[in-house]
C-alpha cells in the first residue's frame, strides 16, 4: 500500500483507523476479520498508523486504540507542515547556494575577458541589451527569465514590447517570474496581462535569486554582480552551468503563483510576501535592505511591519519578535520559496 491519501494515509490505513474508532474493543484478529483481511495486513497498518501519532497502545497492553481524532490529525498535520517547512528550507537553501555558485563563476573568471570556453563577458548594459535581443531573435523553443527588482520601469517594457511579441507569435514558449511586488503596480501588471494574452506565461514570487534569461536550455545570461547590474553580465554556455540554472528557473517556478491568480494566506493568516518579509528581518537584515529583496521601497516595508505588529497586537519590534516566536509565524515564514 502507499500513502497517498492527503493527509498521508493509505486507503487501507483509513480503513483500520476507522474501523477502530468505531469498534474499540476489537482487537488485531478482530480488525483483520472485521475488515476480511489477514492480521500481518493489519498489523503492518497498525505500525503505519503508529508513525503517524494516530494509535497508541491501551493500557492492558495487548491492543491497539486510536486517538482522538481531532487531536490525532492535528498532531499529523503539525507533523506534516514540519516536514514541509523542512523541504522547503532545504530548497531555499539549495537556490541560494546555486545562484551564488553561478554568479561566483561569472566574477571569478571576469579579469581574464571573454575567451574562457562557454563564457562571454558583456561588460556594458549596451551590451546585454544587444545580446538579448539577438538571442530572442534566434530562440526557436523557450525563452525563461527572472526579473527581480519590483515593478518594472516603463521605457524597459515599451521597448521590449515589439520583440517579445515577435518571440511569441514565431511559437517560441514565453515563461517569466516576477516578484509579488509588481501585483501593485498598474503599468508592469498590464504589460504582464499583455504578454499572456499573446501566450506568455507569468508568475510572482515574493523575492528572487538573482536576474537571468535561459534561451532554449542552451544559452543563459546572469549578472556577474547580482547587486549591481551596471558591472556587465556573462553569457554562458556550459552545459552543466545551463542546466543547473534551468533546475533552480524550474523550483522557482513550481512555487510561484500566476499573476491572475488571487492572493492566499496561509493557516496563520499571512500572504507569501508576509512571510518572506518575517524572514528577511529574522535574518537580520535591514528594513532598507529587505525592501530591496522584496522589490518594495522602504514605506511599504513599513507600513507591512506597522500591519502585522496590529495583527500581533504588539506595540515594539521587540514584543513583535517574541509574538512571532509564540505564533509559529517565523516558521510559517520558513515555509516560503524565495
């Protein structure tokens, strides 16, 4: 049997804990021939149900009972949101190292210029933008970027306008992720609305690696400084690089949520920008500092703190850190990609 029920419970599983709450006195031969099946069948789902904190053994010693049941499936779902928070850390983890292991490369190798194998160094914004627009030119299957930084600036839109919709209308598949951030701003919503009415596909996300276009899972740009742009980008070629910049486009993407999809909170009542934000300062970084991850100017970092620290009934920074402890909303923040 698998478990591939929603709480994590087999069908046969259900079966026996069901039949337990419903006749306790049975015991495991009881179970097997209440259920016409053999007591291995059922002491295996017996261990299973173990595992899960939803049996424990009664008191004579000889059977099995089962626990209440709001309580026992409360303790399976915390069980449950503890491992996702877990995977979802080591995800985080595994971005993070991943950005900064390319973005090293592209530094490292900076002051020998552009003849390494699978790199080219483009050491002005002009020429990103011409090797961008080469590349879109050439795509013939799939174009994938990241565009972090918070809504986008108007003239860079309009002028990517005419070749992206070139790009679409050639059948080249269009995938791009932008920060949450951007939900707010008029001007980058609509040209995202623009680009999926052409057969553009857009997600948000409250925070993002780093800037990068993968070009057929052949060809990727990223900035040799993921904080300042104006340093130039590289252009790489490497197969392993490539593929390991399209593994880390394609977590960030399964996470992320399309644009024309509603805002949702959480169990504890906060949005994925919430929590990004409750880890970011947890981190200890700066209000300043964590708009910018955020792609949100400083006010609204703050008026997002001023908000949640009502909704804790917190009157300080510091009371709002021992309510966040007390809430578990710290780790509901964990629980976020970023």
């Amino acid at each position: 049997m698998t478990a591939g029920g929603p709480i994590g419970l087999d069908a046969f599983g259900e079966a026996v804990y069901r039949a337990m709450l419903l006749h306790p006195d049975l015991d495991t031969g009881g179970l097997a021939g209440h259920l016409d099946s053999t007591e291995a069948e059922v002491g295996d789902a017996l261990d299973r149900l173990a595992d899960l904190a939803l049996t424990r053994p009664a008191s004579c010693g000889t059977r099995w009972r089962a626990v209440n049941p709001e309580r026992g499936l409360a303790t399976l779902l915390a069980h449950q949101e503890a491992e996702e928070a877990r995977r979802q850390r080591e995800a985080e983890r595994s971005r993070a190292a991943m950005a900064g292991l390319i973005a090293e490369y592209a530094s490292i190798h900076a002051p020998g210029g552009g003849d390494q194998r699978g790199l080219e160094l483009l050491a002005s914004l002009d020429q990103v933008r011409d090797r961008l627009i080469q590349l879109a030119s050439d795509a013939t299957a799939e174009v994938l970027a990241f565009a972090p930084g918070g809504p986008q600036p108007a003239p860079v839109m309009e002028a990517s306008r005419a070749l992206d919709q070139e790009t679409l209308e050639r059948g080249v598949r269009m995938r791009t992720v932008y920060q949450d951030s951007v939900r707010n701003d008029p001007a980058t919503v609509q040209y995202a609305r623009w680009l999926h009415g052409l057969g553009g596909a857009v997600r948000t996300t409250p925070t993002l690696p780093l800037r990068m276009i993968v070009v057929d899972n052949a060809t990727a740009i990223v900035p040799i400084d993921p904080d300042d742009p104006r340093k130039g980008a590289a252009l790489l070629q490497s197969p392993g690089v490539v593929a390991a910049l399209r593994a880390l486009f394609d977590q960030v993407w399964e996470h992320a949520r399309p644009l024309g999809e509603s805002p949702q909170r959480d169990p504890r009542g906060l949005t994925g920008q919430e929590r990004e934000l409750l880890r970011l300062l947890a981190e200890g970084l700066t209000d300043e500092r964590a708009g910018q991850r955020l792609g949100v100017s400083l006010r609204t970092v703050r008026r997002m703190m001023a908000d949640l620290m009502i909704r804790m009934d917190a009157r300080s920074r510091f009371q709002a850190g021992i309510q966040v402890a007390a809430l578990g909303w710290l780790e509901a923040a964990e629980d976020a990609p970023a």
